[in-house]
C-alpha cells in the first residue's frame, strides 16, 4: 500500500508516496518521495522524477514547509501515481528530456 503523507491536492485527494502532481496553470508535473525527516517534491520540476537519494547535495522542497504545503494543497492534483501508472510516468520523463535535449540544443 503506498504511504500517505497528511496532505491533500487542491481536490481534497489524500497524496501518497509516489504520486504524480500536476500544476495545470504552469503545465508542470511533480512526484511525492520520501526524503530524510519526511516527503518531498522536486525543487526544479524540469528534473521530474530525477531525485536520487545518494545525491550528496539533492535539491528538493520539503512537503512538511508550511509554504510548500500551502502551495501543493492549493494549486497541484494528483494525476497518477509512478508506481501504478508506469506509462504516464515514462511519458512525462521522455517529455522532459526532450525539453531539456532542445533547450541545450538553441543555447549552442
């Protein structure tokens, strides 16, 4: 069963580990993990699905802040889940990668 971590989206669902966020203002995604002391979501949304827990210096913003939560629990909704939806979660990584390949790409 996957864990529940006290907060809710902005439809009153109950988030999990693991779930896939989406913030339809900015077209942007983000995935609930654990983190040392709590749950977490990606700091830079463009690293989707990229937190790796042996990074010595991981860049994430704790669910547990006050500002973070207020802004999960008011803007995000909970899409899926990168566990249970393995294609939707693969999607939205190529998604991201291929945003990334083309940014580099018009920098050079």
């Amino acid at each position: 069963m996957k864990e529940k971590i006290r907060l809710s989206d902005k439809n009153g669902i109950d988030i999990h580990v693991g779930d896939i966020l989406y913030w339809n203002d900015k077209d942007t995604y983000f995935t609930v993990f654990e983190v040392p002391g709590g749950y977490a979501i990606e700091s830079n949304p463009k690293s989707f699905g990229l937190y790796d827990p042996d990074d010595p210096f991981p860049v994430y913003e704790s669910a547990g802040d006050a500002q973070t939560a207020s802004f999960i629990q008011g803007n995000l909704e909970v899409i899926g889940n990168i566990y249970l939806n393995k294609e939707l979660h693969n999607k939205i990584k190529d998604e991201y990668r291929t945003f990334k390949e083309n940014r580099v790409t018009r920098t050079r």
